[in-house]
C-alpha cells in the first residue's frame, strides 16, 4: 500500500508517519520510484504499536525507540531480551545517598526474598518500590510497607498470568512484543481495576447499606 | 515558622511556593505584618503532598487542584468524597462510539458482576479497561481479556489490604490523604511490583537453570 493508504488505515496523519520514518521508529517503505514507495502488513502493525505506546503508553518517542529497538535486536537469549525492554519502559527513580532510602531498599529487599523472586539487584524497579516508601514516610505514612506484602502476592499471581499468556504466543518475535503491550497496557489496565476494587471495597464498607 | 524555613524543610524553591500560593493550591499564612505572614506544620504537610503528587504521581497542576479540593470539601459522605478524589485522580479514556469499545465494554461489566464488585457504571475506569482491551485485539490480542480475570482477584486482594490501612488511619481528614497518596503512590508501586514478578517469574521459567 501507498503512505497515504497506510496512514488512512491506521488513523495516523501523514506528517506523523513521516516524522516516525525520520525518527527511525517506522523501517522504510520498499521503494518503487525516486519519490514512491509501499508499505506492507509489518508497517501497519508497528505503526499501530507505536501509536499504541505513545496514546495509551505514554512514553516519549524517545522510550519508544529504546523499546522497539530491544524487540528488534536479534539473538539476545529470551530473559535478557525481556528485561531489555523493561528497562526501556522504566523510568528511573531519583537517585539520592538518603539513608532513609538505603533502608528503605532493605525492605523491599526484604519483601522480594521473603516472597522467594529471583530478581537481579540492579533492577530500578527496586529503587522505584524504595523512593514511594520513602516519600510516603515523609508524608507521615510510615506504615505503607505493610501493606506492600498483599502487592507481592498478588503481582506474583498477574505475573504468571502474563507470563502464561505472552508464553503462548509461540513466535519469539511476537512473545517480545507481547510483553511490551502487556506491560504498557496491562499496567494501565491494572491501574483503572485497582481502582475499581477500591471503589467495590469502599462501597460495601462505608456506603449506605 | 516564615516562608523561606517552610521552603528549606520541604525542599522547595519559593518561587515554587509562591506560585503554589497563587494558583490556592496551598492556603495563604497567617499575616503577621504587611508583608510577612507564618506558616505552620499544616501548610508543610500540604505542600509535601503537592510535591508528591506532581513529582511522584505525575498530576498536571488543575489535577492536584481537583484533588485537594475533594479533601477539603466537608460533609460529603465519606464514599462519595473517595469517589471524587478518585475522579480527579483518574484521566478519562477517550470518547469513542466504536463498536467494538461496546463490546469491550460489556466484558468489562460481565467481569465486575462476575467477581461480584458493586461499581457505579458511570465509572470511567470502566471505558479505561475496555478502550485498553479494544487498543490490544486491533494490535493481534484479542486474547489479552482472558488474563483480565487474575487482575480482578488480584486487584481485590490489593483493595482489601489499601481499605484496611486507610480505614486504621481513622480521623475522616486522614484517610482520604491516605486514600489520594494511596492510589498515586500505590500505584506507582504497583506497576514496579509487577515488573519486578515479570522479571523474577520469566527468569525462573525462561533463564539459564
């Protein structure tokens, strides 16, 4: 198909495909002439991927790049190819000597042993768990760790969940861009049921009988 | 204590401040003198709310508005104000008449009647779920609404251990601070939480034995 076509079919305006196809997000067309060129399936549905990132994903075009690059970098063996692209979705925590923060990672150290997770120290995931502590106990919220072991248990059964369903995708290809939209939107997707649940759990708790 | 001292406890710049004192999300001091006013440890308590909702929750300024006006608002019965602080934490989904984001919608209903959830259906979380369950089965996953089930559960086991912690809080100001830090902070941890299980439950079934 022709970029005009391409773009019709996926709602994306025409300045848009070309500005991704400069920034290296998009392969380009197979040409045709000087000033042709078409695009196929593949197109359509990483065009469709980077939409999705970006809208519901909301990561800068930037993360979008690291992140497509890791799905596409052959050869890497599967857990290291995973944790490539996580990294590419994550976003750092501020880096601080705080010793409130060097103890509070203890805890979440604490939490992921507790919990029996293989998990490399150098995640900054763990940084990430670290700084809400921390911030919450400034806030007078010291105890907020409490209640972090009900988050263990039930992020170890989504996990197996997600795992379970990217596993069976089969293709490694697709298993990678399986866990891509299963982390950008499943968080989304975990962030609106959370809240959801609160609502239920708040509703039969204090609302009128 | 004098507004440069309010600035220095909390870490922030007083031109930060000034602008947070303009726009009322944080409520003026008490004059002492024509140009001098005193700041006490409510105004310290509120400005590190704000800072954790801008730097931690990401919130827009008009959002941290919306939200601390939902704490401030007195005699609304207390599931009604965690409705309106959830609101105004929650960014909508976009408006669509889609049918498939109808469909969507109605799995998302049938999963809140089946794990037996009392939600308003005027939730915009709802069209969240659905339009991130349209976004995927355009993107080749249709299946992506079957992992939805271990969310629920998940996701009513984290709600039982927030409404615990919040509902210990006891005074009615408390908890609903409790409820705004701990939806964007829980959140935020959350989605670390279960990066950390994906990490942890793929190197166990996909990494080197």
């Amino acid at each position: 198909m022709r970029i005009g076509e391409l773009g019709d079919t996926a709602g994306v305006a025409l300045p848009t495909i070309k500005y991704y196809l400069r920034e290296g997000l998009l392969p380009p067309g197979h040409r045709t002439s000087r000033n042709q060129a078409q695009y196929d399936d593949d197109h359509l549905r990483r065009l469709r991927l980077i939409r999705a990132l970006i809208e519901v994903g909301g990561l800068p075009v930037a993360k979008v790049h690291d992140v497509l690059a890791a799905i596409d970098e052959p050869g890497l063996p599967v857990h290291k190819m995973l944790g490539a692209v996580s990294k590419g979705l994550c976003t750092p925590a501020e880096a601080t000597h705080d010793p409130a923060r060097t103890d509070a990672r203890r805890q979440v150290e604490e939490l992921i042993e507790r919990h029996g997770w293989q998990v490399s120290d150098k995640t900054a995931e763990i940084d990430i768990v670290a700084s809400v502590i921390t911030r919450l106990a400034e806030l007078g919220h010291p105890g907020f760790v409490t209640v972090l072991d009900a988050y263990f248990e039930a992020c170890q059964r989504i996990a197996e969940a997600d795992v379970d369903y990217v596993a069976r995708l089969g293709k490694l290809e697709d298993v990678l861009e399986g866990v891509v939209l299963g982390t950008v939107f499943g968080e989304a997707a975990l962030a609106a049921i959370r809240r959801l649940a609160h609502q239920s759990t708040s509703a039969k708790r204090f609302g009128p009988a």
